[in-house]
C-alpha cells in the first residue's frame, strides 16, 4: 500500500514537472516550436508566391464569384475577357502548372488585371471628384465655379475610361 501511494505521488510529481515546463514557454516560444528542430511555420507547405500572384491576378479578370458559380464555370469567364488564352490554360495558371510568370498567356493575364484595376480606380477617382464638385456647390456655388467645373470635367473623362 505505501508503495503505491509513492507510485502515485511519484507519478504527480511527474506530471507537475512537465506541466510548470510547458508552462514556463511563453505562448510565442510554445507555438515557434521551441525544441523543435524546424519550427512550426517552416512545417507547414506553402505555395510560391508566383503562383498566389497569378491566382490574384485570375480572379480580377474572372469577376465576382456568384452563389451559382463552380471553379470551372468562374474560371471560364477568362477567355472570355482575354481571348488569347484558352480555358485549358487558365486552368493550367490557377493550378501552378505554368509556372513561369512570363509566360504569354501569364503576361496577357496580368496586362488585363491591370487593364482592369485602373478602370476602377479611374471610376473611384470620378466618383471622389464629383462628391467634391458637390460639397463645393453646397459650400459657394459662385466662388467656386471655376474648380467645380473643373472637377466635373476631369470626372466626366475619368467616367469615359471607365466604359472603355
């Protein structure tokens, strides 16, 4: 019987030990992997970069995801938008397949997210233009005539590259 009280204090002491060990790591060290070989963020896989940026630059030329909308089906809409690609290889960029971000149908991928990125923004600028045109009028129309039309101008411009 006292011996197995000893095995069962002994055992506790145990534990206690380990536990106040893994206690005294702080959450940062514990998660690093501290005594480890490899910590943590170099287990886990990751993609290339290369890959997310063509993946980005897929979605921006493949539009809003709708509810009804698979992969393929939303992928689809590349060629579509880009008519020197095919399906096949915008299926082959999104999986990492083509791997080389200077590949032409890459290139052509990239040359139309920026295509598109600067319609927006041009739209983003018209929008902030015109918001100020407005403030302008409501603060002095006539004092301020001269920059509101300005302004309108520039976001009626601004508004036509955005149709383009």
């Amino acid at each position: 019987m006292a011996t197995d009280n000893f095995k069962k204090r002994n055992t506790l002491a145990v534990a206690a030990a380990s536990v106040t060990k893994e206690s005294s790591l702080s959450s940062v060290e514990y998660f690093m992997g501290v005594g480890n070989k490899t910590p943590w963020r170099f287990q886990m896989s990751e993609k290339p970069s290369g890959v997310d940026r063509m993946r980005r630059e897929i979605a921006i030329v493949a539009g809003p995801k709708d509810w009804g909308d698979t992969r393929e089906s939303w992928l689809a809409r590349v060629p579509r938008k880009v008519t020197t690609v095919s399906f096949r290889t915008v299926k082959a960029l999104w999986y990492g397949e083509i791997s080389d971000p200077e590949h032409w149908a890459a290139r052509d991928i990239r040359r139309e997210a920026e295509l598109i990125e600067a319609r927006h923004e041009a739209a983003k600028m018209a929008s902030q233009f015109q918001t100020i045109a407005g403030g302008m009028r409501a603060s002095d129309q006539d004092f301020y005539s001269a920059e509101i039309d300005r302004l309108e101008r520039i976001a009626r411009l601004l508004g036509v590259v955005d149709r383009s």
